[in-house]
C-alpha cells in the first residue's frame, strides 16, 4: 500500500523500527514513554514496534524507573546477544580481525602481519596473502568465540583505496598505492565459501570506517559534520555530513601541495602524502642526515623520531639537545598538514576535523597546536573560526570498530531485519485488477 511521499506502509514500518533501534542503540535503557519524544512516534506505534522487537529477541527488557505518580516503567535495551559482526582492517603492517557482539563488545581476534618487502613496501599487499589471511582469520574469530557463522548480520573491511561496485564482483578495489588495480575482494571472499551466502559483506576504505567510528562512539558524537582524517604510512580523510549516515572517503592524502614535488606512493608528484605519511617522512628524515633505526618497523621508526626530536628529560631533571634534524623536518610536517587541513576547512566547513591512526595519534600529542596554527593562517577566516581539529579519542583499532559498524548501520536501516527476512506484500486488488485489464 502507498502512502504519501510514495512511501509503502512496509516502507513506514521499517522506518520506525529503525528508529526505535538507533534510540535504543545510542540512547538507551529507555522507557517506552521515552521512546515517543525520543522518536518523534506516537505512543501505539511505539508499542507496537516495541512489542515485535522483543518478541524477535532483539530488544530485552533492563529494570525499572520509578515514573511521577503512577506504576514503574520498563527500561529496554538491545539485546547484546541478538546478532555478530565481523570487523576487519586491512592496514599498512598486520591484518586486524575482531568479532563483536551487537553492543560491540570484542569477543575474539586474530592478526596476521604483513611482510615488509619491496622497495616502496608494495609486496606486502599481495593479493593472494591478504585473502589467506581472511580465510584463514574469519572461522577463527568464530570458532574461538563459539560463534555460528549464521549469526553474523554481515563482515565490514576497511581497505586502501577507492572502493567501486558491479553487478558481477560486487566491491572492486581500486588501491593505486598499494599495488592493487580493480581487485574484486568480494567476489574472491564468496568463492572462498567461508560464510553462508546470507551473510553480506560490507568492504569500504578504511578512513570511511574510521569516520563512521568516529562519530558513532568517539570524537566526533554531537556535530553534525566533521572531516576525519586517518594518518598512517599514507594519509586519508573521510567527510561527514550528516551524524547517522555515512561519510564519503576522499583522497586527501593525494591533493597536491607542492607542484613538481617529491614523487608520491601513487606516482604522482607532490601530493600531500609524500610529504605527511609516515613513510614519506621517516624517508625525509633519513635524506636530511636523520638515523631512523636499522631494520625498526614504521612504527617503531616513529616513535623513535619523535623521542628524538621531543626527548623527555632525564631523572637528574636534565633535558637532552634536541635531534635538530627530526625537529625540523617535523616541524615542516605540521606545515604541509596545517595546510592540507585548510583544504578541508574550505572545501567542506565541518565543525569538528578529527585526527586518527596510529601515526596521526602518535604525532597529534606532539603538534597537533602547530598544525592548528598553520590550518588557521592558510584557511578563510569564517570557516576556520568555526572548526575544532582534535585527536580522535578511538585508538589505533578505530578502523576494525568502524568497519564492523558497516554491517550495523546497514541492519538498521532495514528496520533489524536481516536481507533474506523480507517478504513481498501482495499488491493491493484494485492494481491486479486493472492489470488484468491492461493485458487484454
């Protein structure tokens, strides 16, 4: 049946279990008298969305609260048991493999690192190894859980790249900078036949799921847009506009700051990621006279330019000289970032721009004030006056949570039903009717 807006009473029904579900999700224990003002619903479509909620098991009930002069009302919740997800991250060093509850409690894990080889550290992504590593690690989270795989409402993977779809492959991977030229990473996890087909997979680049984790649980909850930035070996953004859609990846890390620049990862010169991706700078340090440690991974690499540049002082109270030479090319850092950061302040005008990955929160404690300073002088005044540049408050793992979120958001928007639980409503008489009409 349609209704206005062209809508169809399904249409209406799923929307408003949807609706219950993200209250319930982002705001519960509630009451069923809170779920009304809460929801914009009215007290019997609340009821009844209520009641087919719990009776599928995905709502619970969770104490009481006393009400102002009448009978105790019945908090509800979401259910933690009621379905799984499987988040995964296909970062610079290792494969991150999580399994989580619907509240997101971890319940088992797996790595499986990358081997460092190649000049510009390509090798590492070899297709064939990484989908090993996903055969591999999907059963485990599951078996160490004691989980069935049919329980699972879908598998999110944070990638490299520009992520695009076909009718045929499902998400392709276009990742330019790490070797792989339109890989169909969906449909080679299918014929691995490790998940029944009723399980979706969900596969997005890694700053989207670091955004969407962002705004769900950390930094970014409240603001209605916001630019969160995913800096690691190589640097990416994802930019949102609305606080419960997703947000849409760009490739930040590939505006040009410098014409006829350093060469990037991407073959392209003078983009910002030659210059602020922790690869790019320990190889600057290095030029410049620096000592980054003999065979140290990125990240101890890192850390180690920054105690050089920033030492802390001994226990005589004492502060060693500075490394000169790890100072100023950190300092030149913040630059190219203040002012890759204007870019998004005058493109976008988010109100908040939030700063993750491992690189990106190694170094935001350090100078994150520069990189403020820099992105004000090189931004227009409105806008830059009006943004807030944070750490992101997730962690380094942000990108599995945000990607294990993909499957979420998507069971949401169908109201908490899985892809395979909708029926077809029957059209209405009156249009078999004049059908029948029409073929004569």
């Amino acid at each position: 049946m349609k209704v206005r807006g062209g809508r169809t009473v399904r249409d209406l029904r799923r929307e408003n279990r949807s609706a219950v579900l993200q209250r319930l999700y982002f705001d519960g224990p509630l009451s069923r008298f809170s779920l009304g003002p809460a929801t914009g619903l009215s007290s019997g479509s609340v009821s009844n969305v209520v009641s087919e909620l719990v009776a599928e098991g995905l709502v619970e009930e969770a104490g009481s609260v006393d009400s102002a002069g009448g009978r105790p009302r019945t908090l509800l919740r979401i259910s933690a048991n009621s379905g799984y997800m499987i988040g995964v991250d296909i970062g610079e060093t290792r494969v991150r493999i999580e399994l989580f509850d619907l509240t997101l409690t971890e319940l088992a894990r797996v790595e499986r690192p990358l081997a460092e080889a190649g000049p510009r550290r390509v090798d590492r992504y070899d297709v064939g190894v990484v989908v090993g590593h996903l055969r591999e690690g999907i059963p485990e989270v599951l078996d160490r859980a004691g989980i069935a795989a049919e329980r699972l409402l879908g598998v999110g993977i944070g990638v490299p790249g520009i992520v695009a779809r076909t009718a045929e492959d499902g998400a392709v991977v276009h990742g330019q900078t790490i070797g792989w030229d339109a890989v169909p990473l969906e449909r080679l996890l299918r014929e691995s036949r490790l998940l029944p087909d009723t399980v979706p997979y969900a596969i997005d680049n890694g700053a989207k799921t670091l955004g969407q984790a962002e705004m769900w649980f950390g930094a970014g909850r409240g603001a209605q847009s916001a630019a969160v930035v995913l800096f690691g070996s190589g640097v990416g953004a994802c930019v949102v506009t609305d606080d419960t859609r997703p947000g849409r990846a760009v490739e930040w890390g590939h505006l040009t700051v410098r014409v006829r620049g350093r060469r990037c990862r991407c073959g392209a010169q003078g983009c910002l990621e030659a210059y602020a991706g922790a690869e790019a700078l320990l190889e600057r340090w290095a030029e410049a006279g620096g000592r980054p440690p003999a065979g140290a991974d990125e990240e101890t690499a890192l850390s180690a330019m920054i105690d050089a540049a920033y030492p802390a002082a001994s226990p005589d109270g004492t502060v060693p000289a500075a490394d000169a030479t790890a100072l100023a090319v950190l300092e030149e850092t913040a630059e190219y970032l203040g002012a890759g950061f204007s870019d998004l302040i005058n493109l976008f005008q988010p109100e908040r721009i939030l700063v993750g990955g491992w690189a990106g929160l190694q170094l935001g404690r350090r100078f994150l004030d520069a990189v403020r300073t820099h992105a004000t002088a090189y931004s227009l005044a409105y806008p830059a006056a009006r943004v807030r540049i944070d750490l992101g408050t997730l962690g380094p793992d942000a990108v599995t949570v945000g990607a294990a979120i993909l499957p979420l958001a998507d069971f949401f928007a169908r109201g908490g039903r899985r892809e395979d639980a909708e029926t077809e409503e029957p059209d209405p008489a009156w249009r078999a009717s004049l059908r029948g009409r029409a073929a004569r």
